[in-house]
C-alpha cells in the first residue's frame, strides 16, 4: 500500500470520526480531540508513530500559549469592566455626542476594543453587549438590525489586532512569526466598520439624549485617572516591548495584561476585596473555558495531522488544485469549515493554502491576514 493511500485513509477516518463524535456528542472540542485521537491510532498502525499519549501530550502545548494569552487578556477585561470604567465612559459619551453616525462608530470601536485584545468576539458580547445594544437600537435601528450591528463588530473584534487567533495559528503552524500583522489587518477591518455602520444606521432615525441615557445603567463616581491608567499602561507595555526589546526583560503579552488587571485592580473606587476579586476571575473562566478548550484541541489536532502525514497530504491536494477554482471556493469554505472545526478551520485549511501561495510567490502574511478575515463569517453557522 502506498503513502498516499495509507495516509487518505487516515483522514478519512479522522474525519468519519468527528462527523460521528459531533452529532452523537454536540461538541466540537471533544470531537476535534476523538478525530485527532483516531488518525494517532492508524497512524502506530501504520508504524508512522510509535506513542498515542505523547503525540496527544504534546499538541496540549502547541497551542498553549495562545491559551494562557486568552486567559490573562479577558481577565483584564473583565476586571476593568466591574470597575465601572466602561460605563462611565458610555454615558459621558452619549451624553456629548448629539451626531448618530459619530456615535455608532464610537459604539463600533467599543465593542471592537475587547475582543481585539482577548481574541474572541464572545468576550465582546459578554462585556458590552447589553450596552451596545441599548445605545444602537436607540440609535432607531430594528432589532434585526441591532443584531446584526453586534454580531459583525464582535466578528471584526475578534478578527483586529493585536489578538488575531486564525492568524496566530496559521502562523503557528506555517513556522511564520506572529509580528507584523496589525497595519494589515487594521485597513480592510476599517473598510468592514465604516460599510456595517452605513448599511445598518442608514434611515433611522434616533431617540433623545435623555431617553438613552434613562435606557443605560447608573455609572460610579470615577476619576479620569481611574479609567485612563490601566490603558495608558498597557499601551506602554505594547510600545516597549516593540521599541525597547533589548533595554528590557521579555514579558510576553499575558504577563501584560496581568499586571494591567492588577493594575485596574488598584484603579477600582469600588471596594472590593479578594474573594470579590476570585469570582471576576472564576466568572472569566466560565465564559472562556469553550474557547480555551478548542484552542487546546486544535493543538492535539494540529500535532495528530503533522504526525501521520495528514497535513501533508492536505497542503498537496490543495497546491495541485487549479487556482481559479481555490479562489471561487475559498469564500465559502473557510466560512463553512469555521462553523464546523471553530478555530480547527486554521490548522486543517489555512495553514496549506498558506504553503501554496508561498510556492506562487504570494507574501504569506498577507494571505493569513486574508484567510483571517473569512474564517470568522463563519461563527453564525452550525454547529460551533
């Protein structure tokens, strides 16, 4: 038997695996780890690997990284939000702004804003949604077209840098290092955010200064100081760690946002003591604990298709496939495949495609960027 058909053997059967494990157990975490697990037992079948627990081990920390960066990055959010930050913000912003375009798109940039730091649009939602929604649908727009407002900027939060997490794994998993990628995901993403605001705000007509302000929660007396420092900080770090990484220790971007919780921590005028703290943090987990779960089993996945020649044999059907009918189908695969593997879809379709625009000449950054920004249409489709 050949390579090539030992080796389409065992995708076909990781992927009857996970077909079978996502309609029997209605989760794309489990079901990733199952079809990885699978393709390691026809792969020692094969004699291709010799050890099922350390190929599973190891993808655990392919992705571990990316991981603890979400982790550290919605804690800070979350704790900066119970401060009463962000409220005090949006009233003080609604309450100045009379212009309802300058508004939705101080509204969009919010709800951009945690996501691009986090890497997931859900956190978006979780901390201004509500808000959001109360200032938009006062804004005039329908309840289908508020809707569709906080989904696609949840989707371009997720998608904006500095946390992109289909690019950081295509990157991951091409060996391309993740430094370069905010300008060029920032200018399509602009595009995106100036069309969504146009399209959804054009002809409604909005609600009294007074009315929106009744419709938003009560806002804490806070201090400028208070809301700007935790900021000003992490930009600082940012900025240092760019143009001051000889002159300093390297601190990687979930130590960053730590401090920068401890910080919000110390800007807090509410008291609140550590146990007020440990429910911020075990509430973070709970919200987190899916996305942290596919970032893992994408790792597992990712290591499971390196080991038994699988991602190969992938990356070669797609080089071999005439150009025009990749870009004719791309748009609508990467979506599909999204809503399928959830961030799997960068591993198992991104990273090839990445190898053949490379051998076309095409700069790979710049195509990972690309992949980036269709891969997250998918979050509105079954089953993820």
């Amino acid at each position: 038997m050949s390579t090539y058909v030992s080796t389409t053997i065992v995708l076909v059967a990781m992927v009857a695996a996970f077909v079978i494990s996502s309609l029997l157990l209605k989760s794309p975490d489990i079901s990733l780890a199952i079809a990885a697990t699978v393709a390691v037992c026809f792969g020692c079948g094969f004699g291709w690997t010799d050890s099922l627990p350390r190929v599973l081990v190891e993808g655990l920390f392919v992705n571990l990284d990316i991981a603890l960066l979400f982790i550290a990055a919605s804690i800070f959010v979350n704790i900066y939000s119970k401060t009463g930050a962000i409220d005090v913000v949006t009233r003080k912003i609604v309450s100045r702004v009379n212009n309802k375009w300058i508004l939705l798109a101080i509204m969009g940039v919010m709800m951009i804003i945690p996501g691009a730091l986090t890497g997931a649009g859900s956190i978006s939602i979780f901390v201004l949604g509500s808000m959001v929604t109360t200032v938009v649908s006062a804004m005039g727009l329908s309840k289908k077209k508020t809707a569709a407002f906080v989904f696609m900027f949840a989707i371009m939060s997720a998608a904006a840098p500095p946390v992109n997490l289909w690019a950081m794994m295509i990157a991951s998993g091409c060996d391309i290092p993740y430094v370069g990628f905010d300008v060029p995901l920032l200018a399509p993403l602009t595009v995106c955010a100036l069309f969504t605001i146009i399209f959804l705000g054009w002809g409604s007509k909005p609600k009294t200064k007074e009315e929106i302000l009744a419709q938003l929660p009560e806002a804490p007396k806070m201090s400028a100081w208070r809301i700007v420092t935790p900021l000003v900080v992490l930009i600082a770090l940012f900025l240092a760690s760019n143009y001051l990484a000889h002159a300093i220790p390297v601190l990687g971007l979930p130590l960053m946002f730590i401090i920068c919780a401890i910080v919000a921590a110390l800007c807090n005028p509410k008291k609140m003591g550590f146990k007020d703290y440990l429910k911020i943090i075990n509430d973070t987990f709970e919200q987190i604990f899916p996305l942290i779960a596919t970032v893992l089993s994408v790792g597992i996945l990712q290591n499971a298709m390196s080991a038994t020649g699988v991602k190969g044999l992938i990356g070669i059907t797609f080089i071999t496939m005439p150009v025009y009918l990749i870009y004719a189908t791309v748009l609508f695969i990467a979506p599909m495949l999204q809503g399928a593997l959830n961030y799997g879809s960068a591993v198992v379709f991104g990273a090839p495609l990445i190898f053949m625009f490379n051998s076309m000449g095409y700069d790979p950054k710049i195509a990972a960027i690309a992949l980036s920004l269709m891969f997250p249409i998918g979050d509105c489709l079954p089953p993820s």
